[in-house]
C-alpha cells in the first residue's frame, strides 16, 4: 500500500482560483472591483490577498491541540437554559 | 441583599466561573449551530416591562455646595438630574441647551448621521409621564450609535449597505433609554459596518472629528463608535451607546476622554443592533464620569426575551450606588481590590504616556482599599490563543450580510474582506476557534484573575472575545506628536465576569479625588 505523502502547499494562483470560485458558486460578484488600485476603498489584488492568507490560517487552527472533552463548544446547558428564568412583565 | 447591607459581596465575587464558563459555551455552540439563537420567540412588549427598577441617582453635590447652571451642558447626567429633579433646572432649557449646540457646531464635529428636529425633540419631552420617578432620564440628551435601530431615525451603520435603511422597530437598549425618560438627541456616525473611524460612506474620506481636535482631521475620533464618543466629548449630548467588538467603545472613549463601560457579554441586549459577531458584540455605555455610565448601564442593563444571551444571568446590581464613593475622608474603595500591571504596560513608546500611567497607578496605591500586586503573568500559550486564527472571528459576520453581497460587493468598500472571509473560513477551523476561545477564557479568568481583581491591560481583545467587562477612563493630557493637538490620554481596566460593580468602584474612588474626567475640549475656532 502506497504512504500518502503530504501534498505540495497550493500556490498563490490555485488559491485565486479556489476564491473566486467560492464566491461565484454564492452568486458573489468581484470583477466589479478594480483589479489594483491602492487609491482604492477596496480592489481585488487586496481582497484576494486578504482571503489567501485567511485560508491558509487553517493550518494553524488545525495543528492547534485542544482537549476536546473540556473545550468543546457544545450546547450544555442545553440552549433551553435561555428559557429557566422569566423576563420581566412575562 | 443590597450593597449597603452588611457582608454585600460584589456580583464578580458570587458568580460561579464554572457557570459562566459553561454559559460561554453554550453561546459559541448556538452561533455555531445557526438557526438556535434565530429560533428564539418573538414577543412585543410594552416599554414598562422592558424597563427595571429606576436608578436610584443620590445628589450629585454636597448639601450646601455651589451648583453651576450658567451652562447645562457642561453638568454631568447626575448633575442635570439633581438639579432637574429640584425644580432649579428646566428639562426644556436642557433641552434647548443641546439643541444649540448641536445646530451650531455639528457641521464642524460631524457627530451626528440623523437627528430628530428642535420641535419633536421638545414634544418628546412634553409627552413624558409627569412622575419624575417614571422618567428619571427626563430631559437627558442621549445619542446612540448608528447600528442600533431606531423607528423615527435612519439607521444606516455608516455603510452604503444600509443607506436610506429605516427599521420598522426600535433597539432594546434604545427602547429602555426612551422608557426612562431620556431623549435621543441623534444617531452617532460610526466606522463602516462597525469597523474604523467614520468616514463618507463607500469613501476613506474621514468625517467625524474628535472633539479635541475639532479643527485638524487628521486626530481620530477612534473608532467605531467615533459619533457618539465626539457627541458626549462635545457637548452634544450628555452620554450615550456604542457597541464593541474590537474595542469600539473604550478606542474613542479613551481618544476622547470619556468614561465607558463595555459590559459582560449579554448584560445588554444586542436585540436591533446590527450584528457583527453574533459571540463578541456587546453595547456599551458612554459618559463624563463613572457615575454617569452607572446611571446608563442601570438603564440598558437587562434580561430582553428578543435576546437569548441575555436571560438566565444574574439580575443587574445597583451599579449607581458602586460608583458611588464614600463621602469625605481619604478616598477608598468599597470592596478589598487586587489591581494587576500588563506586562509591559510602562514601556509604551510614548514617555508622557509611561508616565501618566505610573501616576494613575500611584494614586490608586494611595486610595484605601487597593493593593497593586505587580506585574502579571499572562495565561499558559497567551500568544497562540489571542493570536490569528484563534484569536479571530473570521467566521461571524457574513451570514447575515450574503444578500448584501451578492447586491453589490462595493458597498462594503474598506470592509469587504470582513464579511466575505466568513465564507472561506472552515467549519473545523471555526469550531477549533470556539473551543480556544473556550480555553482562552477559562484560563484568563482562573490564571489571569487568580493573580488580580482588576486587570491594568493594554489589549482588550482578549477580553472582547471571551465577553469580560472592560472600563476605560482618562488620565491626563498629552501633545499629540502629528497634529500638535492638546488630547486625553486614558486606561482600561479588565474584570472577571459581572465585575462592573468592581470596575465602577475603582474608578468612582479614583474621580473622586482627580479631576481629568472633568477637563472639557474648547469648541471649534
């Protein structure tokens, strides 16, 4: 059986096409924006940039260890605790 | 039992942090899970059963002391309440003072968005109840930030995305500032979609000046909350509402030499604000003094049906009576106070600022009652844990906002990347997120507040993020070294969960023999 390797870390361009699919498979539109223009409120270089760097942070939150038996975000109490005490008037 | 009672004990010291660690769970869990916190119901309320018991606001001034009326808009809120409710003050010339002001200098200050006019502002007044004891806030000049909803004003979040946007209803906390009598004298400009100074929408062309610097753009009002910190500092109104997720309140409370309160996460309810972070956002109170935000958080504090994240907590303790000092004598505190130093918290690279600092601290020590224990050890893997990713809430806001999107990505100007980075985060990276904040909070409050009571800090991050009450208020003047402008320069102070008692204890002893919340900015040239 063949040892799986760890794949190549994706290049600024895969990632660019990895973005701006996401986004158009939201029916989200960036081409409106201006390709570079530091003047700019926003343009795409930036805005991908941005995105780049927030999906290559994955691997930071993945190689974090956590006890997952005393940090889990789980829903106890259940969500029902909101309702355990009346709101003034009620 | 209440604070005078003998044994009282602050809320911080009675609240379980196993309670309230499992609380914050739960909450990251529900916003996780989407549909948990949209599932609460609805339920229309009257005014009177949003509003708790009214503040009990003693005399702002000695018996036999000297009251100042010549202009009420240099008082205090418990100066213009005490005066008001003597009869030696007219809520209508309250009133008309502000509304002065505000006709005359909001073109330079650029405080307000949207304002009700003179006469509908008088008509509000006149159609309060006549009991001062149901309108205690009457006459009060009050401005909300821009992202809470208001009916009768625009509420656009400083944004294109919801210019022209008026909501068919109105904030909680907004509802219960009008319940108790108080006025809204406008809506606060604020940074892009809770994000920056305020600037003309869809532009990084900066609008609201910070009151100190009314004359050179270039000093920031700090942001978000930039509008109403600008009005409160002006003179435009007498305190107010901002909301932070990233240091929005205590950022220009602190540029503007305000005192502020940002509360324990669900102290206040986020029902009509615009979210951002439905794990982080938290309304804040800003004032003049620590009373002032006591009487405010009085007000706002409390359990709304429209905001799960808000039941179920202990109920609000007298906040007015705690940042109420004892009279006469060396100052002190009311309850035993540990006060802990950041790390690095004199080696800021502006000496004056060292230097204020070490004064601040210095009076502290010399207030009854507090003990400084030095400089503290941050918790196990602090920079890993408040840094990006963990750190972060990339996941939050953009659920709320994917129509917006798809209408026109534009309109998000500066702060497209906040809101489209949500659709690229991960569901493990964000789980992963919500579990360290988990940790991050256990560790701050077990290792950080083992050390301390209240935390001298330079980073409210953290703090914003595991939903701990902060204050920020000021200590001095400084030059600014860019515009030459006079400016405030202010601390802020971190506490344990519901440790707003504690927080508005330390401040009202230390305002109670300093007068830098007293310093007003001069009006434009």
């Amino acid at each position: 059986m063949q040892v799986p390797t760890p794949p190549a870390p994706p290049s600024d361009e895969e990632l660019n096409a990895y973005i701006r699919t996401r986004y158009a498979l939201l029916g989200i539109d960036i081409s409106v924006l201006p390709e570079s223009d530091p003047e700019a409120p926003m343009d795409q270089a930036r805005l991908l940039e941005n995105a780049r760097s927030i999906l290559r942070q994955d691997v930071v939150a993945a190689d974090f260890e956590i006890d997952p038996q005393h940090h889990l975000p789980v829903p106890h109490p259940a969500p029902f605790s909101a309702w355990t005490r009346p709101a003034p008037g009620s | 039992m209440t604070i005078g009672s003998p044994g009282y004990r602050p809320q911080d010291e009675r609240v379980s942090r196993r309670w309230f660690l499992r609380r914050m769970a739960w909450v990251s869990a529900a916003a996780g899970a989407g549909g948990v916190l949209a599932g609460v119901p609805r339920q229309v309320r009257g005014r009177a059963d949003l509003l708790g018991p009214p503040p009990r606001v003693p005399d702002a001034w000695l018996a036999g002391a000297p009251r100042q009326v010549e202009d009420p808009t240099t008082l205090t809120m418990s100066e213009s309440m005490t005066l008001t409710r003597s009869g030696e003050l007219d809520p209508a010339d309250l009133v008309r003072a502000y509304v002065d002001r505000i006709e005359a200098l909001d073109g330079v200050y650029q405080a307000y968005a949207d304002r009700p006019g003179r006469d509908a502002l008088i008509a509000e007044l006149d159609a309060l109840p006549a009991d001062e004891r149901r309108s205690p806030l009457r006459g009060m000049c009050l401005v909300a930030k821009d992202n809470f909803y208001t009916s009768d004003l625009l509420t656009e979040g400083g944004s294109l995305v919801f210019e022209n946007f008026r909501p068919d209803y109105e904030a909680t906390a907004v509802t219960r500032m009008r319940a108790a009598g108080g006025l809204i004298a406008g809506k606060g400009q604020m940074g892009n979609l809770a994000g920056g100074r305020a600037r003309r929408y869809g532009t990084l062309i900066p609008t609201t000046r910070n009151a100190w610097s009314p004359d050179d753009e270039r000093y920031s009002p700090g942001g978000s909350s930039s509008g109403s910190a600008t009005a409160v500092a002006a003179r435009l109104a007498v305190a107010g509402l901002g909301t932070q997720t990233g240091g929005s309140v205590t950022g220009p409370g602190n540029a503007q030499g305000l005192t502020c309160v940002k509360p324990t996460f669900g102290r206040v309810s986020l029902y009509g604000v615009i979210p951002l972070s439905y794990t982080r956002d938290h309304v804040g109170v800003m004032a003049r003094d620590a009373r002032d935000a006591a009487i405010l958080l009085q007000v706002v504090a409390g359990p709304d049906p429209n905001d799960p994240r808000t039941l179920g907590l202990p109920d609000p303790p007298d906040y007015v009576r705690a940042a109420t000092p004892f009279p006469g004598g060396r100052p002190r505190v009311r309850w035993s106070t540990r006060v802990g130093i950041w790390p690095g918290y004199f080696a800021d690279e502006n000496e004056r600022v060292n230097e204020l600092r070490r004064a601040f601290v210095g009076q502290l020590e010399s207030n009854g009652g507090v003990e400084i224990v030095g400089e503290l050890s941050l918790p196990d893997q602090w920079e890993e844990l408040t840094a990006e990713p963990l750190g972060g809430s990339h996941g939050d806001p953009t659920a709320f906002f994917i129509e917006h999107l798809r209408r026109d990505v534009r309109n998000f100007a500066d702060r497209l990347p906040r809101f489209l980075n949500g659709m690229l985060q991960s569901a493990d990276t964000y789980v992963r997120v919500q579990q360290a904040r988990n940790l991050l909070l256990d560790r701050i409050v077990s290792q950080l507040f083992g050390q301390c009571d209240v935390a001298l800090t330079t980073a409210t991050g953290p703090f914003d993020g595991t939903g701990l009450p902060l204050m920020c208020m000021p200590i001095g003047l400084d030059d600014d070294p860019e515009t030459g402008s006079r400016v405030p320069r202010g601390v802020v102070m971190a506490a344990r969960p519901f440790g707003e008692e504690r927080l508005l204890d330390v401040a009202a002893a230390y305002q109670a023999v300093t007068g830098f919340h007293r310093m007003r900015p001069d009006d434009p040239a």
